[in-house]
C-alpha cells in the first residue's frame, strides 16, 4: 500500500482518533449545530499548517477578521502574527471593509473561489491549508443547491493543492443541514454535537466518515479550555439516540415535509 501523507489537526488527541491526521489533499466536511465547536476545531488546523510552515488561509463568514484574530489569541494561536508575516490570509466574507483586499462584498460562490484563488498565488504555489467557516452561509437563497455547489467547490480548490475543511451548519430546530450536500461530497465527514446534561452544556465530536482511514468509530466528549483550545475527554456513554430529537418530534418533522411534498395544506390532515 501507498503511504499516505496525513496532515495533523492541531489537536493531538483527535489526530489519534484518524490514524495521525487528515489525509493530504482532503475535502472535509466538519458539521453540526452553532456552539459544538466547528470554529475551534478549524482554527487548530490552520494554527498547526502556521507553525509547520504551510501557507494557510481561513475564509470568514459568520464573524469579522478581527474577532477570529482575537479568538486565536485566546487559545494561543498565532494568527496575528501569521498575518503580518504574510503565511495566513483571512477573507472576511462578512464585515470586509471595501478597502481591504482579502474581503469579498457578496455570497457568490464564483466571487468566493476568485478571491481564494488569488490569495493562493499571493502565498505561492505548492501545498496549503483552506478553511472556509461557513459553507452554510453560500446556500442561504437556494439551499437546495448545496449538493451542486459543493462539487463545483471541491473540484476547483483540488486543482490548487488546498487540504480544506468546510463547515457546514445544522439548524437548531431541525437537526437538519442544507440538503446534505457537502456530506455527499466530502472525503471526510466530521461530526459535533451538543447536549444538557444536568443542566450542563455538553459537546461531543465523532469522526463519520474518513475516506483511506481506518477511524475510531465512537463518539467523544469534549471540551474547549482558554489557553489551550479543543480537547477530547473521554468517549461518550450516551447513546446516539440520546443525542438526537425526540422520536414524536421527527415524526412530526416527517409528517410536515411529506404535506408540502403533496401540497396538502396544514391542518387538512
């Protein structure tokens, strides 16, 4: 068998749950609900490509520059300094001042990979890290063409030695992504998830799919520490179905979905 070059995470602990890291040159998928730890987890991964030397870059579309920059420094990543130096290139997608050159002003995928693209030549050829936190944020009009969007997105950057990680949010109310899209896409589909436990937050990371990996296949507590960022605790010794919606909820979900599907008014049943 061929050796595979796998890049870390950042997070030594995670690394261990995917045979010592991503695999070079993969297009992941890290999902789940606001608050589970997407960023946290993303922001590893471009803190580790910095100090290996790999040129980075981490598209924003749900926070401005500044906060990203600031929310490394609470875990002690050196985004700031990566970005003075030249090794990291953030794009906000979100508060991007007009002046700024590494901004785009609108949603558009076609828009989004220009400047990703441009930034890639700017850091200079050969391998690099990509973030884009979130994908979600692109298919906001036309959630429907998530699946679509995500092939176009991943056969672009494969073609510009990018190893990425995209995020991919769940609604709070429906547990549901935009369309499965990015999952169907994906060489990897990363998993995190929340609970209240006792009256306590609780989040929890499984590893759903790594494509020439043999995973760990259950699901982990976590937690995240200033200073120090994501950590693993321990596995979970809740079942998955208690970490999903309630069996009357997801009929009720089912039910309404199929009456639009039929065009039955609500309430006719």
């Amino acid at each position: 068998m061929p050796t595979i070059e796998r890049l870390s995470t950042g997070i030594p602990s995670f690394d261990k749950l995917i045979q010592g890291g991503i695999p070079k040159g993969f297009f992941v998928a890290v999902c789940g609900e606001p608050g589970t730890g997407k960023t946290i987890f993303s922001m590893h991964f471009i803190s580790q490509g910095i100090r290996e030397g790999t040129p980075c870059i981490f598209v924003t579309t749900e926070e401005s520059k500044e906060s990203i920059i600031r929310q490394a420094s609470q875990f002690n990543m050196p985004f700031k300094e990566a970005v003075e130096d030249g090794s990291l290139i953030i794009i906000d997608a979100l508060m991007g001042a007009k002046e700024d050159k590494w901004s785009i002003h609108s949603l558009e995928l076609t828009e989004l990979l220009k400047k990703i693209v441009e930034a890639k030549k700017k850091l200079g050829y050969g391998d690099a890290r990509l973030v884009i936190d979130s994908m979600s944020a692109f298919w906001l009009a036309a959630p429907a063409m998530a699946r679509r969007d995500s092939y176009y997105v991943k056969k672009v950057l494969t073609k510009w030695n990018f190893t990425t990680i995209a995020t991919s949010q769940y609604a709070i109310t429906t547990g549901l992504g935009f369309g499965f899209g990015i999952e169907h896409v994906a060489d990897g589909i990363i998993r995190f998830r929340k609970s209240i436990r006792e009256g306590v937050l609780k989040r929890f990371v499984m590893v759903e799919k790594m494509r020439q990996t043999q995973h760990d296949l259950k699901m982990y507590e976590i937690d995240i520490r200033d200073g120090i960022g994501l950590i693993i605790i321990r596995p979970t010794k809740y079942r998955r179905e208690d970490l999903i919606l309630p069996q009357k909820v997801v009929e009720k979900m089912l039910e309404t979905a199929l009456k639009k599907e039929l065009e039955i008014p609500e309430g006719s049943g």
